[in-house]
C-alpha cells in the first residue's frame, strides 16, 4: 500500500510517523482547554476527535464514545464501529476530503499538546516470549544447557504485572528501593536499586472482552492496537525475590508506553511470520496466519545534559509468539479478558549483542560495561539518565510510528519512609 | 466488648453472623427490584443504604456514595467517613434508637436477596504467607531440607493474580481445560484439568489509595476490611507452567470471595499478634501491634447430592505476616495501590493434618486420599463438588461472621474451541 495523501501536508513527508496511514489514537491536553480529549495524530497536528463528535462530524454510536478521556469505550464497540472509526476518519483527512473547512479548526497542533495515558489500564500482563532474551537470560543464570526452561518452546511464559503502575511517556520513573541480597551476602537488607533496566517491549491492547477459550485467530481480531513498552525491572530485587512465584516488586514500579495506540488495522501491511518452530505447538496455539509486525525498534540512553546513545536496535518480527499467541494462552483456564488489558510482549532482543533489548543483556549482567557517545559507561541505569524507546514500520513511502516511549529515572528518595 | 444489642431481634442470637458488633458491606438485590444496591447485613435482614441515603438518613459526604452497586466509593472516602459510617448504622439499628419506624421498611430479608460482588476488584495479589503451607508444599516439591525458599522468612512472597476472575460466593466455577505435562511425559498434552484444588484463604481490602511507600502501620490503617476467599488452583497446570515466572493460567479460572466485607471495626476485637521470628525482619517490615486476627476458618466438601464433610478447621492467626505486612511489602518499589485492591494471605494451615488449607496438602500431592463422611474419596475436586469456606470471629455472646464462599465445580467443557 503506498502513501495516502492527507490535505494535513505535514503528514505526507516519507519520514512522518503519523500519516494518514496511520491514524493512531490517544490522549492530550493543551494550555487553552485542560481537559483532556480524544485525539487522532496526523502529521504535526492532533484531531480533537471529542470535539469533532460534539460537533456531529463523528456519529459512530447511539451513546458518545469521546466524551471520556481514554479510548476503552471505543475497543467495547467491537471491530465494526473500530472499521468504521477508521473509515470516517479517513475521510475526513484525506486529500480529496470536501470536509476540511469544518475539520480544520479542530486540529491542534502537536507541539502545544500535552500527551496522557490513551486508555485506561484494566490488568496488565507481561510475556516472556522474545527467544533471544530468554536464551541470553537463561545462560547467565542457568548455564547454556539449561537456558530454556522445559516449558519455553511450548507455552508463551506470561505473568500478571501491575495495571497501577502503567504510564505514559514522559512520566519520571523513581528509583525504587527494595529488599536486596546477593548471592555473597549473609542477610537481606533494605536499600535503593543498583541494577535498575530497561525491557525493550511492545504492548498489545485487548479491545474485545471474552469470558472463555478463545482460539488464536479470535486472539488476533480481539486485539484492538499495540503501542511500545518500556518494562522498568529492578534486576537486583528481582534476583532476591522471584523463586518460587514470579517478579513482584522488580516489576511495580513502573511500566512506560508510548502515547499513541497504532490500530491493528494501520499495522496490516506490516504483518509477518512468527519463526519456524523447533517443537510443533499444540493445536489451540498453532499458527494460523502471520501475526507478527515489521517493526523496527531502537531503545536509546542519555545522560543528563549529553545526547542520546542508540544502545540497541531490533524488530517485532524477533519474536518468538505473536500477541494472539499470548492472548490465546491467556484464556485457556476460562480468565476473563476485557477492554484495556495490556499484554506486554517480552523484550525483543536480536541474535546479535547490539540487538539486544535491555541492560542485563547489553552488559551480560553487569559485566562488560557498555561506552556511551559521550565516553561514560553504563551497565544499569544511572540517575538522571533518560531512556527512549523509537518504534517504526516503514511502508512504501510512510512510516508508522508510535511516538517515543521516554522516561527519566530519577534518584532514589532518601528514606522512603519519611513522612513529611 | 460484649453483644451490642439490635432492635432487629434476629441479630442477638449468641450464634447469628451478623449482630450490631458487625454491620459487614454487601450488594443485593431482589426479586422486586433486579437493580442492585448496598446493603448491610443485621440478624436475618439487610438494611438497603441505597435507600437509606436516597432518603436522607444517611448523610456522609456531598456526593452520593451508595448510587453504585459496589462499596467502592465510600472506601476511597478514609477512615474518618469509615468510622461515621459505622457510628451511624449503629445508631439506627441499636436497640434504643429511635429511629426505628423509619429504618424498618429499608429491611430486606436475606433469604429472599441475591448477593452480588461488594465491591468492584481493582488488582487482586495472592500471596504465599502461611508458614505451614509453604514448609508442606516445600517438603512435597523439594524436599524437608529445602522446604522454605531463602526469602520466606524475610518477606510476604506474593504474585499477582487477574481479578478479572473474582467472583463472589455461589457463582459456579468450570473445571479448567490446560496444558499438562506430568514429569514422565514425553510432551505436554491439552486436557482438562485433574487437580483440581481449594485454597483456603482470608482476603484484606485495601480502602486507602496511596502512591509511594508506606509503612506496616499506614497499611494496617489503609486496609478497609477482610472476606473470605478461595483461590481455586488448578495443581497440574500450575506445575508445569509455574517456573519460572509464577503461577499465571492455574490461577486465573476463578477466586471466590465471601459476599459480605467484614469491616476491620468489627474485628478490632480479635486482633492477635503475628508468631515469633525465626529470623529478624528488616525494618520497615517489623511488627508493630496485633495485626492478624483470632478468626475460626472452616472448609467442607460435598459430593453432588450428599451431605457436606469438614474437610479442615484452622484459624487466620496461624498466617506467618498479617495483610498490613504484605501491603506494606507491595508498596516498596513504589507501586501505587487503589482502593478495592485485594491481597489474598496465602493458604492458612495449621500444623495438623485436620487443619489444611488445600487438598494438594490434605492429600499429599494425592497420595493419600481423604475418605468423606459419605464413604467416597477423594484426592482432588470431582465435577459437581460443592467446596464451602466458613469464618468465624466468636466474641462474648456473639459471632462475627462473613457469610459462606460457595462454589461448585461444573464439569469442563466438552471442547472449548467449539462455537456456536
């Protein structure tokens, strides 16, 4: 599919991550009117999509769909009104629209915009299902014979996160404290994170809710978009508290998104294959269709005050089960799935060291320190860096973008136990 | 503190769950009315606040509280609304009020009301703080030597759980279907689940919201009231899925919670002291008073048809960390928490085989199966077996009590990919 022009000009330009191709849907403010509305990105403006149904130019639903500010009454409606969401806007934006003089004065320019949270978090779950990752984690913590747990080839290993702690780009992470003891150390005690991360991510948006097994196409029509996801992971936390039930607290402080939910249909073009399988999938898993994207990835570091050193770039298309995968094994036990469920995907991480997505790959658990641009090195996040994760699928002539997943780690509170 | 005696005569029986010393939150409705709204329980009746408020006898804030068919919104009030709540149900339904006539019609038999959930789950956690079924699981999967993880005894464990699937006493819960892979498989196989299993739990919920750290005596005071609840827990899924991540499809099918929110007021009297320490706890886990609660816990068995058998008795004073414990602990990495957060304890076991908590330790992984008083046996659930948890808090002349948590097992799906 080539380029489809908008009268938005700005949204034409080959390297504009918000043509009219993409039409991704999220959440802003701006200093005239502080309540937050719906929006469309299209170029360098946003769609005021609540205003634009107050004003009866979208008419999708006897109920109305924007005049809340998060985007779960629209995944509710179901994939015809989302397909005809898509079509009105379309419409509306394209170059041949005869509508531009009523749609224009509701186009804010983007720069003026403040960004928030595009959908209300009902649960968040996140997978374990990049190959490379849990190849590269299960050598530095089991040895290579044993990098891949039993179950790795045949389940896409998932665990509930937090919903509370999901926030969108620009939101300052604190580094958290937390009860910490190494392998050499006689007792736990309780101090800031030392090995705080990165987990380089694409989140998957549950649109239509289920109450059953769903099959993995059905997985694959409930998804309603997917945005990228930075999963904040305190490595030295984790490492204490993990066996036997899973990351707790190493995983509460903070997951980042990007601010615009790209639609699945935007993303169609860009759909490929998950890999060969080295063990066939049962049958309610198998593959029936490519369900993974064409999506380049790139994860960027910057110390306070420097630029920003690219510390990894990958691509969707590294993983090892798609979305509908996940979804699909979700519901297997009966789990109720519903409008806004968040399911992260795992870190993608290439074959190669530079493609891996996070720090505890990048710096083999601390080990070989990685050197920034600017001469200093890291093996974990340092205070004050700011961690940028780029996502975009290059079509013939456009690209898709999500709009970056930005967070700044500020320093540990002095005592988090003080009360003021 | 002796009974508090009710003009609702009902309530002053020595053994009635609910006398005045209760006042536990719940949803109703009935065959006249299919809304649903708040009620309190007292003797054999509910007190429908809904209407209550809706008449101007109650009066707690500006907006409504009770317009909503859950108790979310007065949770997110705080302890003082909390306290003035309680104040004034007990002043109406004291036996000098003199409100009487007025409050009388507002009474709902409870046997003609259907229960609903109380309140709306934010996130739920489980969490593995019973130290009697972590050393028989430990044993059973790992041996006497290594029966407690190296963290045990130094925080609460907990995992997160999909409260999507909380639902309330009564609703019917469909054996799971799963992947399953025994140790001398040589695959893993999609079947129904065959171990299916009780966990037999106490549930705290989390009234305040707060956003940063807190301490174990903020947490006591932000935990709004406790019910009863049971993790059903499908044992062969959760074996071959759990490592390394935790439990995630064995736990997801359902958790079945007691209808009524027994306020900590009620159970100010029975508050006990956590058990001596093998190990000295950091910090800003420390006890710091009574936090778990003297209350007689009870769950018993019945075949389709047959009578009910006991299957244990135990007490929610045996836990090893009481909830303030395990929310303090939750917060640490800074995760945010929000009213109608529920924290499960973990299973509670006693050090007798007749006070278990779960089949999977009454029956020892099910090799020794138990004998009902019907002559059946069994290992784990049967299709069609009605599993009921009972609590009791027994004060001078009078019981604190949380309404059953019932729930039957149906049969599994004969497929669960077919559609209609």
């Amino acid at each position: 599919m080539p380029l489809m022009k908008s009268w938005v000009e700005s949204a034409n330009a080959p390297d504009c991550p918000f043509p009219l191709n993409n039409l991704p849907y999220g959440v802003f403010s701006t200093g005239d009117d502080d309540e937050p509305h719906c929006g469309v990105a299209i170029g360098d403006r946003i769609l005021d999509v609540t205003a634009a149904e107050a004003e009866g130019l979208i008419t999708l639903s006897d109920i109305p769909l924007f005049d809340v500010p998060f985007w779960n009454e629209v995944m509710e409606e179901g994939p015809a009104v989302w397909a005809a969401l898509r079509a009105r806007l379309t419409a509306l934006l394209s170059e041949d629209s005869d509508e531009r003089a009523t749609v224009e004065p509701l186009l804010v320019p983007m720069a003026e915009a403040e960004l928030h949270m595009p959908f209300a978090v009902s649960e968040y779950t996140d997978f374990y299902a990049g190959k490379n990752h849990a190849v590269n984690v299960g050598t530095m913590f089991r040895g290579a014979e044993n990098a891949l747990p039993p179950n790795w080839l045949h389940i896409p290993i998932g665990y509930n996160g937090r919903a509370s702690s999901v926030v969108v780009s620009g939101t300052e992470v604190r580094r958290p404290w937390g009860q910490l003891k190494g392998p050499n150390d006689a007792a736990p005690r309780w101090a800031p994170c030392a090995r705080f991360d990165i987990e380089l991510e694409m989140g998957a948006i549950v649109g239509t809710p289920s109450d059953g097994p769903i099959t993995v196409q059905e997985a694959d029509d409930h998804i309603f978009g997917y945005v990228l996801l930075n999963d904040w992971s305190a490595r030295d936390i984790q490492a204490w508290e993990y066996q036997p039930l899973g990351p707790f607290q190493a995983k509460a402080t903070a997951t980042t998104i990007s601010p615009w939910i790209v639609t699945k249909a935007a993303l169609e073009p860009f759909r490929t294959d998950t890999p060969a399988r080295e063990v066939e999938l049962l049958d309610h898993l198998k593959d029936c269709g490519p369900m993974l994207y064409d999506i380049d990835l790139e994860v960027t570091l910057a110390p306070e005050g420097k630029p920003a050193t690219t510390l990894a770039r990958t691509n969707y298309k590294e993983m090892y089960y798609s979305a509908a995968q996940q979804l699909a094994h979700h519901t297997t036990s009966g789990c109720p799935m519903n409008a806004g469920d968040l399911l992260g995907s795992g870190t993608i991480s290439g074959t190669e060291k530079s493609e891996r997505g996070s720090l505890l790959e990048l710096s083999w658990g601390g080990k070989e320190p990685i050197t920034l641009d600017s001469g200093e090195t890291r093996t974990f996040i340092e205070d004050n860096d700011t961690l940028t994760l780029k996502g975009a699928a290059k079509g013939d002539g456009y690209t898709i973008g999500f709009g970056d997943s930005v967070g700044t780690v500020l320093p540990a509170l002095a005592d988090p136990f003080a009360r003021g």
